[in-house]
C-alpha cells in the first residue's frame, strides 16, 4: 500500500510553512532517516527525514519550490517495488462557457503603480526567508519592493516595510495562551548564597542555575509536570525546560533538555549551542518541543516583578524579577540583602493552589540551599 508523505506540524502554533524542494527524484528509492524534503515554519528550517522507505512518486499537484503548504497536506508517496501509483490527481479542467455578447468599451483608466516582482504565474518572487518572515510579522509581501537593481524580496527587505498587522497576529497568539485560567503566586528567595556561589562558578549564569532549579523542583513534584491537551490530564516523565529568548525581533522558547540532571557547566554549554543555533536559524523542531515548564527573566532589564503568561501546552512558567538588595526583616531588624522575587504563573486546570506553593517553595529553597553545597547544584 502506498505510504503517503505529508507537511508535519514544526510547531505548537504551525499551520502552515513553505516547501523548499526534493531531495530525491521521482523513482529514486528513499531509505528510512534520509532527508526527503526542506521545509520551513515562522521558527525553523529543517530537512524533514522519510519516516519509511520506498520509492518516491510524486502527483502532478506536489507543491512547487516556495510554496505554501498546509500541515497534514499530501506531498507525495513511497511505493514498494512494482507497487502501481495511486490515481494522479489531475488539475480540473473547468466546462466550456457559452460565448458572452461583446460589451461596450470601459473609459479608461488612470495609470496603476508599477506591480511588484512576479513570476510569469504572477506570483510575488520572494525567497522561502522572505517569505517566512512576512508571515511571522504580518507584513503583505506585495507592499514590500526589492533592493535597487534587484527582482526577487529577501528577508533584509523586509525591514523597510511596516508591519501594521505583526502586533495583531501576536495579539492573536496570546489571547490563545491567556484562555487558559490562570492563577499567580509570588515568592521572595533570599539571594546572598545565590551571588557568591555564581561568582564562584563563572560563567555559569543565572539563568543556568534557575533552569537546573526549575527541573529539579518538577521532579520533586510530578502533579506540576504536566499539561492539559484536549480535555484530558497528561502526565510528562521528562523535565525539560525552556527559555524565554529575544533573537533579532523573535522571542523563542528554546528548550534544555532535563537540566536537573545535568552539571551548571553542561547546562550553560548547551544553552549557548542552542541560542546559537536560533541565531544562525539553524535550531530544529527538536529544540522547541516537550518542555514542562518555561523560565522569563526579565531582571537583567530592571524589571523589579511581572507575571507572565502561560506557554501553552505547558502548565508552569516562572517569571524573574531583577536580583538586588532590598530591606529584609532578620529578628527584629530591618536589614539590606541580596533577593530575587520570582513569579509562578500557573494552569488551574492542570495543578491547584496548595501544589503551585509547594513547588514553589522548593524551588525558593533549592536557590537558597547554594551557601551549604546542594549536590544537586555540581559544577
């Protein structure tokens, strides 16, 4: 039976991306884990691997180079040797209409603008980048001109073009997040063993610790690690966290994968191999997928504390606020130490109130825990 090969989902948010090209040819035979097609969403460009091996046989409607495809769209088969196609599916050829009676001539019209770069179908002649970005951004491409001397749009044209429609599509985006019934908790960790220990680790950073942080207390509290999906509870057995990142005018979530159980110093590695890939639009759909919770921390900017909104599917993120002294009662005096205020925002549906404070609690815990060498914490 032949095995269709359609657009996979890169992401939670995808519904569409742009095809790059084959790899192979109509009649080579695929082998299982080769590249097979590009493929392209708003995050990532990835060569997307034949799950099954075959002979590839394409329909006179598989998509062209640049164009756009839906999620679950068919782009073709693999055949098992002397295996018959299915039926191409041929473009429609509509009916003959009967001959309409001349009409009168129009006046004419004013001159029209000069049309933007096309291609003979009158396509607008974009690169799969450009084209990207447009779509992330809300920009029309037919508003955007091309460098001087040049045909086709690439992405760095873009940047001249307004994007009236860019804070509508992410308003979009974060009504959908803020449909789940949020509820907040704040906490206060004292900071004083946090500091030394990270200016004894460097360059560990802070976000490093608060990533080995967060994993650690999901561990400790599996009611936190998990997510709600169509109506149902689910449980995860990873404990990967993600981190809020600005790369260019994109915030992205790549993902650590289960840093409790790595060392500082092999969490800091990877977070900088993966924020490069993004830089380098190099990161895979492997790098935004299966995170419990999120980590935004905004201290660095003097944000003294804010609440953030959920990163759905994920149940958890924790917002940090920015590290300096504030008066602290110790006894009966009021004294200047070193605090983080951090922020859980959480998914009512997935984890209640007294589960939210005790995850909580022991993540307050694990930064404070630093000064008496936590295990956990090794370099």
């Amino acid at each position: 039976m032949a095995i269709e090969i359609t657009v996979p989902r890169l992401g939670w948010s995808m519904e569409e991306g742009i095809f790059g090209d084959w790899f192979k040819r109509p009649g080579e035979f695929v082998a299982v884990g080769e590249p097979l097609y590009s493929l392209e969403s708003d995050k990532v460009t990835m060569d997307v691997e034949a799950l099954d091996a075959g002979i590839l046989y394409l329909p006179v409607d598989t998509p062209a180079p640049g164009g756009i495809v839906q999620v679950g769209q068919l782009l073709g088969y693999l055949l098992k040797a002397g295996e018959a196609p299915p039926a191409s599916r041929l473009v429609s050829t509509p009916a003959p209409v009967a001959a309409l009676p001349a009409l009168p001539a129009l006046p004419a019209l004013p001159a029209l603008p000069a049309p933007r770069p096309a291609d003979d179908s009158g396509r607008i002649t974009a690169s799969p980048r450009a084209r990207a970005a447009a779509r992330r951004l809300g920009i029309d491409l037919a508003t955007v001109s091309p460098r001087p001397g040049r045909a086709r749009i690439i992405a760095s044209d873009l940047a001249k073009a307004k994007a009236p429609a860019a804070r509508a599509a992410l308003a979009a985006r974060l009504e959908e997040s803020f449909r789940a019934p949020h509820f907040y908790l704040h906490a206060d960790a004292d900071a004083e063993a946090l500091v030394a220990y990270r200016e004894a680790h460097r360059p560990v950073s802070y976000n490093d610790i608060l990533l080995h942080a967060i994993s650690t207390a999901l561990t400790r509290h599996p009611r936190v690690n998990a997510y709600w999906e169509k109506g149902e509870l689910r449980r995860r057995t990873s404990f990967h966290v993600a981190l809020a990142a600005q790369i260019g005018d994109s915030l992205l979530t790549p993902v650590i994968r289960n840093p409790a159980h790595q060392h500082l110093a092999g969490i800091a590695a990877d977070r900088e191999a993966i924020l490069e890939r993004c830089r380098r639009h190099q990161a895979t759909p492997a790098d935004f997928a299966d995170a419990s919770a999120t980590l935004s921390n905004l201290g660095p900017f003097g944000v003294d504390r804010f609440q953030a909104i959920l990163n759905p599917p994920q149940s958890i993120i924790v917002a940090a606020g920015s590290l300096k002294k504030r008066p602290v009662a110790v006894g009966n005096a009021v004294v200047a130490r070193l605090t983080l205020p951090l922020s859980l925002s959480v998914d009512h549906r997935v984890v209640d109130g007294v589960a939210a404070a005790a995850f909580l609690q022991t993540l307050v815990e694990l930064l404070e825990r630093l000064a008496s060498g936590e295990p956990s914490m090794g370099r």
